[in-house]
C-alpha cells in the first residue's frame, strides 16, 4: 500500500514535499492510504509469456503518429519516474535514462514478471492500492480477469460502419480509420458476418444489438468511446429514417458526404447509449484533450456533449466522463449536476502534480462530492513509463490530490474530519460501486 508520507519522500523536490505535507491532515492521509480503490479507468497488459506481442490494451494502439509536443508526464525525463521505477523495481535511475540504462530497467522489470509470473499484473495494482482495475481493452485475456480487473470493451466501431476513406483528414485519422475498421472486422465475424448488412435495421439487430449483448454477458461492466479522438463530440438527433436512408445509399458502397455519414453515426451513437442503459453498463467518454497534433481540442468540450445528457429517453444510461475533462474542467464539474453524468481522476492523476489536481477536485468535491471518481490510465506510453509505472504515478498523485483538497476543505470549517473522510471513501470506491453495482 502506497501512503501518503511514502508519497512525499519520494517525491524529486524537497521543498515541494515540504508544502504539500503542511497542507495535508494526516489522519485524512491515512484514512486515504488505507483505502484499496476502484481504478475507473485503465489499459493493463497482458503479463508474460503475452506481453511483448499484446495489442488489445487499446483499439487505438498508434507507435508511429506524427511529432506533438509531449506533456511532461509522457516525456522520457518526467521527474516523477525514478520515484516510480524505485518503489516498482527498486531500480536507481536519473531520466531521462541512457541506453545502458534503459537495458538495466528493462532487466529489473523482467525479475519482477519472472517471479510474478501470471499473477504479475494483479501485483502491479497491489503497488498502488488498488483492489479492482476497470481495464480498457478490446479482449481480456489469461492475468487479467475478475475479481481484480473489469471488463470495458470499446464501441467506436460500430459507429462507423460505411467507408471511411473520407474521414482520414489528418495524418493521425488515416492510422485510426484502418485500426476502427480491423475491429469492426473482428466484430462482423464474431456474429457471422463478412460484411455489414444492406439495411439500418439489419444493422442494429444483426451487428449492433449483438455485439453489445455478446460483451455484456462476457463480463464488460460499461462501454467506452475514444470518439473524440475520430470526430467531435457534438451529437445530433437524427430519425431512424434519416440515418437509414443514409446507410442505404452506401452500405454497399460509395462516400458518404460529411453531413449524412455524421447523422448515421449520432443515430448509431444514440442507439448505442440507450442500449448501454438498458444493459446496465455505463457508457465511458473520453473527455480531455488526446494524444497527437492533430487532436481535435476543441471537439472534445464535454458541453457539446449536454443535448445527450439532457434527452429524457437516455436518462437511464451512466455516462462517466473520463480524465476530469481537461483543459475545460469546469464545464466537466458543471455537467455533474446531471443526475446521470459522472468523471473521473484517471489521466489527469497523471498529467498534473497534485497541488494543481486538487484544486480542481475541491471544487468538485464541494459541489458534487458524490460524482467523482478515481482512475489512474496506466497505460503503456513509452519505454520508461509503462502502464505500471503510469498507474503507480497517477496513484500517488491522486490520493495526495485528494488529501490535500479534503483537509483544506476540513481546515475552512467546510466540513468535518469524519464527512472527509466519507468522501474519500465516496471517490476510491464508494461511487464506482454505486455505479456498477458489485464489482
Ligand atoms: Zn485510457
């Protein structure tokens, strides 16, 4: 288990564990440091003999997409690392690491997997405290299964059923569409199919309703959408026979224009997340600015997303957005006060050191307490910041995050020591419970 003080001695800067230990309650710390969480959102991968060839942690698993700007927490000198491989590996190293270096950590890794063996991936969340991981992949596999990890299944491809060609704009959308349309592939053949039927009804009974039930009974606890990594989030509400006479134009061939394509995939989109509500399985978004230079930022505004949220026939469905909504993070708090509307910490835990995610997340927590969610996103990045070291980084910044926002919280006379330490259970696992029911 990761506490708290742990967290601080090993953090790179003296006089930054200085000032957040002088902003923590240390009985608050505790209590969150003995907490084992729900993870609400993460990519483990398969452990060995799988690991080096496994792909499913993602749908959109892209090594080659075109130069951005890291964030600093993606890059290979992230300060935060050494702290990571230290506590994981017990390795010594300075980032950005040599190539020697790099050989050494890889070294110490293959120990710990030796010795875990197909339990290694269970032994990874118990370095963070973590009891269950909701694990984002296309398939589950042998060391990653319940009770510790959760089905979520990506639905994206469903939502794209014509020919694509004409959505590949930027040069990181001509690497999506191909990997969308081998999934839809695989999805086709999982209900017998070469190809997707002639009409929208066929479709939706034959492809759509199928596949949902199908990942449903194997186990899948919600269902996410990277959309915004393909289009924006701003959905319409299109007829039944509008988005039909548009897949009937070109189910069997030719481009669809922009327009008409965009009205099939809100419909699918619409159909997708009331079925999801009927199922019982939450839908996840992703809601923060993505990886690559061409990421649509802009698009990605949870408030494109209110007309969903707002449609009485999908009040029956969850909707977890996932990553806090960064940069608009404030527009993400605010949709809390749907009452089917959720976020998480995951990605964000990452990306930002705490003393700046707890300030977003005392403004959540004081207005919407109960709609808050941890999650790490481990996910495997880059050489050094595995989806191992990823979850135990994004752990510790969350708990401290979440400690420092409580006891200022406590410390105003906003509430009191015991209410936070309620709300601490209510962001590590109480919500996620609520959500998914027992898991
Ligand atoms: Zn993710």
């Amino acid at each position: 288990m990761v506490c708290i003080a742990d967290a601080q001695t090993a953090s790179s800067s003296a006089s930054l564990t200085e000032n957040l230990a002088a902003s923590i309650d240390p009985r608050i710390a505790n209590r969150i440091a003995s907490i084992k969480a729900i993870d609400n959102h993460a990519h483990p991968v398969l452990p060995p003999p799988d690991d080096e060839k496994d792909r499913d942690f993602d749908a959109l698993p892209v090594d080659n997409m075109e130069p951005e700007t890291d964030i600093v927490a993606w890059r290979l000198d992230n300060p935060q690392l050494p702290a990571a491989w230290k506590a994981l590996w017990g390795f010594d190293g300075t980032a950005p690491l040599d190539e020697a270096g790099m050989k050494r950590l890889d070294a110490a890794r293959r120990r710990v997997k030796a010795r875990e063996g197909q339990l290694y991936d269970e032994w990874v969340l118990n370095q963070a405290g973590i009891e269950v991981m909701l694990a984002n992949r296309v398939t589950m596999g042998p060391g990653i299964a319940a009770p510790r990890f959760r089905w979520v299944p990506y639905e994206d491809a469903l939502l794209f059923p014509l020919d694509n060609s004409g959505l590949a704009v930027t040069p990181d959308k001509q690497l999506f569409f191909p990997l969308e349309e081998r999934l839809k592939s695989r999805y086709l053949e999982l209900v017998g199919l070469r190809s997707i039927p002639l009409t929208l009804d066929e479709y939706v009974g034959k492809v759509v309703m199928p596949t949902l039930e199908r990942q449903h009974t194997g186990g899948a606890v919600a269902a996410k959408f990277e959309i915004a990594y393909l289009r924006g989030l701003g959905f319409g509400n299109p007829t039944r026979e509008e988005a039909g006479r548009v897949y009937l134009k070109h189910a069997s061939g030719g481009v669809p224009s922009d327009i008409e394509y965009k009205s099939l995939q809100d419909f699918l989109f619409r159909t997708i997340a009331a079925e999801c509500g009927r199922l019982g399985m939450p839908v996840h978004l992703h809601a923060m600015s993505g990886g690559g230079g061409y990421f649509g930022i802009g698009g990605a505004n949870p408030l494109l997303l209110e007309p969903i949220f707002n449609d009485p026939t999908l009040r029956g469905t969850k909707f977890v957005l996932l990553h806090g909504g960064w940069p608009f993070v404030r527009e993400a708090g605010a949709l809390l006060q749907k009452p089917n509307v959720y976020l998480d910490l995951s990605q964000e835990a990452l990306a930002f050191p705490p003393r700046t995610l707890a300030g977003w997340l005392r403004e959540w927590l004081e207005t919407f307490p109960d709609k808050v969610l941890y999650g790490t996103d481990g996910y495997p990045f880059t050489s050094a910041l595995g989806w191992e070291e990823s979850t135990w980084i994004a752990n510790r910044n969350a708990r401290a995050a979440l400690a420092i926002a409580l006891s200022g919280m406590v410390r105003d006379g906003e509430i009191s020591e015991e209410r936070a330490e309620e709300i601490a259970e209510g962001v590590l696992r109480g919500c996620a419970t609520r959500i998914y029911g027992k898991i």
